[in-house]
C-alpha cells in the first residue's frame, strides 16, 4: 500500500493515536491494516490469550499458552554457535506464526556486566562480540517466515534494581566500545524489525527520550530502517519520544500524553514531519505483518524439542573433570538433589515460557537411584542429607543437581549475593566426602561462588537448559554427546573480586569501571579467577598448529588429538601495542566453532578489519602499531597503520588495581556526579511510589493498596518478598515510576498528574484547582 498516500488523509491526532497501542499485546487497527501482535519470547513465546478474558501483563505472572521452551541466553549463548541460533529461532518464528503473533520480543543483547543482575540469565555474554553475533543469528531465523525481531533492551541496561529509575552514568568510549557494540553488530547483521528502548536514563536522558541514541546512532550511523518501540511503560516524554524517533507507546491503551503531543503539534514544538515518521513507521510494520500473514505455518513439536535438547547440549559447560565423566554403561548412578527431580530450566519474568514437556533429569535416567538431599527452596535438614549420603555410599557414582532456587534469580530485581544456599553447599559436600565420584550439574543463570569446587570431581554447568534439560544432562553424562560450550561470561572466586561488587546496585548504575568489564579486567587487574570467559572443558583434546596472518586474513590450523569426535570454539583476540595505557591487555574480536572427527584437522580463516583494532575518541579510530593476534594458546604479529592514539591517562585506568575510586572516575568522564535525590514538593511523574511513601500519605495509602492487590493474587504463604513472582509484581508496581503505572495501567490523561500535585503539599491546589479528572469522577480509581 502507499503507506505516505494514508498517511495524508489522516488528521494529526490520528497519527498521534496509532503511535499509542491498542491495548497490552496489540498496536491499532489503522489505514485498513489489522493490528500487529506481539508477545515475549527470547528463548520460546509468551502468547498471553486475552480473546476470551486471560489476563495479560509483562512480568510472566499470568498463564500463557503452551510453547517449547529452549534454553536461556546464559545456556544457548555458550555454544558459541550462531548457526545454531538461527536454527532457534527458526524454530520460535514457526511457532509464532502458527499462534498469529506478528513481532516477538527478542532477543536481548545486553551486557553481563555483574553476576548479580538478575537477568543476567537473559544475556548472551560480557562481550560484545560474542552477544552481537548470537543475537543477530537469532533474529536471522526468526525473521525468516517474516516474524519480526525485536532486539532489546536498548541500551545499558545492566541491572534489574531500580530498573525503572535508574540513570546510567558511563563515558562515551565505554558506551560505544562495550555496551553498543553487541547492538550494532546485531542490528547490522540481523537487521531487525524493531528495537526496544530500555526503562533507564542514560547519562540523564531516558532512552526513550534520546534522539541521539535512537536517531542518530541507531538510525544514521548503523542504518536501522525499522520500529522503535518502548519496554512496556518505558515512555518518558512523549513529545520528546516524537522527536527522538521512539515511533511505539507500549502497552496501549492510556493515550499517554496524547493531548499534551496534540497541543505542541498545533503550537508548533512539535513537528508534523516527526510524526509522520513515527506513524510511517507503524504502519511499515503493520503491511509487513499483514503480508507475512498470507503464509500460513505449522512446526514439528517433536523436532522442536530435540532442537531444545541439542542446544542444551551444545551450551554446556564441562567447567572441571577428573575423569569421573563421562559415566560407563552398566555404572550404578546416584541422582541427589531435588533439582534432579523439579529441574530448574528457565527463570522467572516476562521471559518465562508455558512449556510442552519438560524432561527432568530423573526422567531421563529411570534406573538411578535418587535422594532428595535439599529441598527445591535450597533449605535442608540432617536427615535428608544423611538419607543422600547413604545413597551416594552405596552407588558406583553420585550426580547433585545443584545451583539457584526460582526465588534467587527474577526479572525485576538483582540478587543480593553471589554465593548458593548453605542447603546446597552442605548437600555437595555431604556427597563428595560420601563418594569421591560426585559430579555436580549447576542449574543457574549466573556464576555463582564454588568454595567446594576441590572437593568434587566433575562440574558440569547447564545454566538454564529448557525443557529438554534432563536428557541433555544424561547424554553429557554418558558421554553420548561430547560438551563443547564454552563460558561467554568469567567465574571469579568470590564477587568481592568483581571490580564493580563495592558499587554496583545503587540506584543509579554507575560503570566507573570503564571498559573493564569482565575478562577485560581481571586480565589487566592481574585477579586470578575460578574459570575464565571461554573456559570449557571436553571429552577429547584440540592441537593449534600453523598460525599466520596475510595481510587481514588469520588462519590457523585445529586438529583433533583424542579418539572421540568433538566441536571446539577457536577464538581470536587481538592484544594492543605495547604501553598502550587505558586498553585492554586482549579482546575478542572473532570466533567459529567447528565439529573435528577424531585425527581429523582443518584450517580455519578469519578475515579482520579496521575495527579490530579501534578505539573510540570522537569517533573510531584505527590506532597504529604492532599488535599480537592469539588463537589457542598460538601468536603472531601484525603490524597495523593508522593514526596515533593518547590513550595514557596517568591513573587507575592505565593500571587497575581494586575498584576505582569515584574521583578518579569523574576525571574521567570529565564531570562530577551526584545521584538526584527525590524532594517533596519537587515530585515528578518519573517518582515511584516507594520513594514517595514515607514523606506523603496520599502516597502511603495508594503504597499500601497497591500492596494489597497484588497480595490478592497470591496464596498468603507466598505473599512475601521469597517468592520471585510477588517480589517482581511489587517492585514494578509500586517501585515503578507513576508514568509507567498510568501506562501500564492504560489510565487517562489527568489522574496521577492531579494526585502527584497533592503529593507535593499543594492540597488545596489539588482539591479545587485541580479537580480530579472525569475519568476518576466516573470510574472511581480502579483502573478498567
């Protein structure tokens, strides 16, 4: 259709109004298109069925209709596969059609940043590179029966607490070097239907609001064509939205500042052809919805999960052997833990799938003999531990399933320790001193600190492997599959060794860090780990031989030295000049995974650019000199022409040791901070209930019924912060600002704005000169 030609027979308040979406799941009906429907879906969809009255919300509270469930980010993201990836999403996009879902909500390419996130279990890697490659594999297949892609969550997202409040505060090379990175390679390579802006401010400016990071960069540098739309709630500024190219007000709904866009429309401070590009770009996604619909879809259930069970498979990480792995036919199996029996495959959040099947390591592995040792909420007892022990004793060989509860791990808010529950510290311990054949399969999202690690003789992680988890653990177990993942993210031995543990889980997210995220700072720091970012372990051996470089082309040759077949990851990293002070001691910048026959030896070629070797200062530059390229243990050098860089800065940046200090992060970023602290009579729109509470009691009130309500939906033993699903209910409702609650609440224009001013102290200005909207006066204060 001539999408301009509709545009021109709409009034602007039309072209206001389709930038709104209908309701939680669906944009409007506009220019004879239907609406488009979107729902989660990074690792399986979250098709929530409102046509008959289901509930619908953006928290994974609610049921959702049965969907594979693959394996998390965390586990997908260590196989180092993006072929593999677009098999997955393949595979997500056939089932999205199939339920008539339109965009699905994936996949997030943020950055690891800290163990404690708590979605880390969402995100690919600490490295760029690593997130940018999977992510766009994924939106490759998704898109492929015409299923849009939403990459998320743009950007510099990197922690769950205060999620909605939060302020980003970083410099520009890290901005560009660490946390955009992953984005554009995903945007460049994947080529996305739609980006998702993320809740939090950046460097003061919501991301919603920023027309240099949704225009400028997004749009003008990386070339992104298609729609930007907002995390549910995310709209700050809806003017500013229109001006920034935010083009999506999600969920729909509350016509959230409709009538303050039309006013500035029409007083010129806003301008016509900014709407129009927004609405253009609705409307372009909603054609192609419409078109990709012609094709009808159906999927293979069974093929999907033993899709899910391979990518279990080929994301985990054989962390420590002994030789008790792989387990021999015939061998008398203790299965401990309850873990073994309620897997725990996914985390809790918008991201949590409804799933088909699950296969539980029990299922898989009938003629184990099992013993709960701990029950699913960590805690355990001496008679459960005595009663894993014996079964343990008795066996040729013991496996724990260990790791974090449900409880630990949430959208919505970060953990608040890096270490497991003394349950299952006490269980692992019980069971190696009982057999010293004990392998341990973690089920997390994260690292997690592994004080008893000496003591066991195999460590196998699964991260969060789906619905086929249990069958892949057996095949990885008996050595019918060979483990080839490979950590994406670095396990240190306790978080206190993280450079951001002494900072991290403020309000505002602070990265005085830098670039040393990760391997980039325990590399430079000099701090010893438990495992590093690629470490992985397998059943046979790779030999590197015959490294050389041609100009920008490396080739290297890998040999398989065992006797069993095996896949390994050949990473390049690029290590800069010598004394190039604030740089990086090496950094990936390629990597290929290749499947060898036992003796059997390949060449494998990368082909380099400029970018390989740039920094950011006001734009990339290509820093001259001698540089060394490292695979597998193998160097070489390749000298480098391009301009002289300064990057010595003469502090902790050119040497770090231990956190840096803020002073020496505000030289660097070139200003001081100080976190804004929420005034009564200074209130605003983006204050959240929980900030308000204790110096309002308009604020207490509506706190305490909030409280309430969501209580009503919880059975009384679970209305309390352990249980993950309240815990994220409440902190997104009343620790969400009053925007996102009147958004998500598809409240009208009028009705926080009037409370807001009673809860500055203007009482009577509240009462008389602001009268509470009609849609209170009608409806009372329920929203419908």
């Amino acid at each position: 259709m001539d999408i301009d030609a509709a545009l021109r027979k709409m009034t602007p308040e039309e072209k206001i109004a389709v930038c709104d979406g209908q309701n939680f799941w669906m944009t409007r009906e506009a220019a004879g298109l239907p609406a488009v429907l979107m729902c989660d879906g990074p690792h399986g969809l979250r098709r929530q069925n409102m046509e008959n009255g289901g509930a619908a919300d953006m928290l994974g509270i609610n049921r959702s209709l049965p969907a594979t469930c693959f394996p998390a980010a965390v586990t997908s993201g260590a196989s180092w596969d993006p072929s593999l990836m677009e098999r997955i999403g393949e595979a997500i996009g056939a089932e999205a059609r199939t339920c008539g879902t339109d965009l699905v909500l994936g996949p997030a390419a943020n950055i690891k940043r800290s163990p404690l996130c708590g979605r880390s279990f969402e995100y690919f890697s600490e490295d760029p590179v690593v997130s940018g490659k999977m992510a766009a594999g994924f939106i490759r297949g998704l898109q492929k029966n015409g299923t849009g892609a939403c990459l998320k969550h743009f950007a510099c997202n990197n922690q769950e607490g205060s999620r909605f409040v939060s302020d980003s505060i970083l410099d520009e090379r890290t901005l560009r070097e660490i946390y955009l990175t992953g984005f554009e390679i995903a945007v460049k390579e994947g080529k996305p239907a739609a980006v998702m802006c993320s809740y939090n401010k950046i460097n003061g400016v919501h991301a919603s609001d920023s027309r240099r990071l949704l225009t400028d960069v997004l749009r003008d540098e990386w070339g992104f064509d298609g729609l930007v739309v907002t995390d549910w709630g995310a709209m700050n500024d809806r003017v500013a939205g229109f001006r920034a190219g935010c083009d999506l007000n999600m969920p729909g709904g509350s016509n959230y500042m409709g009538s303050a866009c039309a006013k500035a429309l029409h007083a010129g401070k806003l301008s016509g052809e900014d709407v129009d590009r927004c609405a253009r770009r609705v409307l372009a996604l909603a054609e192609r919805a419409a078109e990709a619909r012609k094709e009808k879809s159906g999927f293979d259930r069974q093929a999907h999960h033993a899709l899910a069970r391979e990518a279990a498979e080929s994301g985990a990480v054989l962390l420590k052997n002994n030789g008790v792995l792989p387990f021999r036919k015939g061998q008398r199996i203790a299965l401990i833990g309850a873990m073994a029996r309620t897997p725990r495959y996914q985390g809790a959040g918008s991201s949590h799938v409804n799933p088909f099947n699950v296969v539980s390591p029990c299922d898989a592995m009938p003629d184990a003999v099992y013993a709960m040792g701990c029950g699913e909420s960590g805690d355990t007892t001496d008679e459960l531990i005595a009663e894993a022990a014996a079964a343990a004793k008795s066996a040729d060989a013991a496996v724990i399933f260990a790791g974090l509860p449900d409880r630990y791990e949430s959208e919505g808010f970060d953990r608040e320790t890096m270490k497991m529950t003394d349950g299952h510290v006490r269980m692992i311990e019980a069971i190696a001193a009982a057999n010293p054949s004990t392998a341990v399969v973690l089920c997390c999202g994260s690292a997690v600190e592994c004080p008893w690690a000496d003591k066991v003789g195999a460590i196998l992680y699964m991260g969060l492997g789906g619905q086929a988890m249990g069958e892949a653990a057996a095949n990885l177990l008996y050595g019918r599959v060979n483990p080839s993942g490979r950590l994406t993210e670095s396990w240190p031995y306790q978080y206190e060794d993280c450079v951001c543990a002494s900072y991290f889980g403020a309000k505002d997210a602070q990265y005085r860090e830098g670039v040393y995220v990760g391997y980039r700072y325990y590399d430079a720091a000099g701090v010893p780990v438990r495992w590093p970012f690629g470490h992985g372990l397998c059943y046979t051996a790779f030999a590197y031989s015959d490294l050389s470089i041609d100009r920008m082309t490396v080739t290297v040759s890998v040999a398989n030295a065992g006797s069993m077949p095996g896949e390994e990851v050949v990473m390049l990293f690029v290590a800069p000049p010598a004394g190039s002070g604030y740089r990086p001691v090496r950094e990936l910048k390629a990597f290929r995974k290749v499947f060898l026959q036992a003796g059997e030896k390949k060449a494998v070629a990368f082909r380099l650019t400029d970018r390989a070797f740039a920094v950011w200062d006001s734009g990339w530059k290509t820093a001259a000199g001698t540089y060394q390229v490292q695979i597998g243990g193998l160097t070489a050098e390749m000298r480098v022409e391009g301009e002289e860089v300064s990057l010595r800065r003469g502090d902790w940046y050119d040497a770090p040791d231990g956190a840096p200090t803020q002073e020496a992060w505000e030289t660097m970023l070139g200003r001081r901070y100080c976190e804004q602290i929420p005034v009564k009579g200074q209130y605003t729109m983006d204050n959240t209930l929980m900030e308000m509470k204790d110096h309002s009691l308009l604020m207490k009130i509506m706190y305490w019924s909030v409280k309430a309500v969501i209580g009503r939906g919880f059975p009384k033993e679970q209305r309390n912060m352990d249980c993950p699903e309240y815990k994220t209910l409440l902190l997104s409702s009343a620790g969400g600002p009053l925007r996102v609650m009147q958004i998500s609440g598809g409240m009208k224009d009028g009705l926080f704005r009037w409370i807001l001013k009673i809860a500055n102290g203007h009482v009577i200005r509240g009462i008389f000169r602001g009268s509470p909207p009609r849609s209170l006066r009608q409806n009372g204060s329920r929203p419908k």
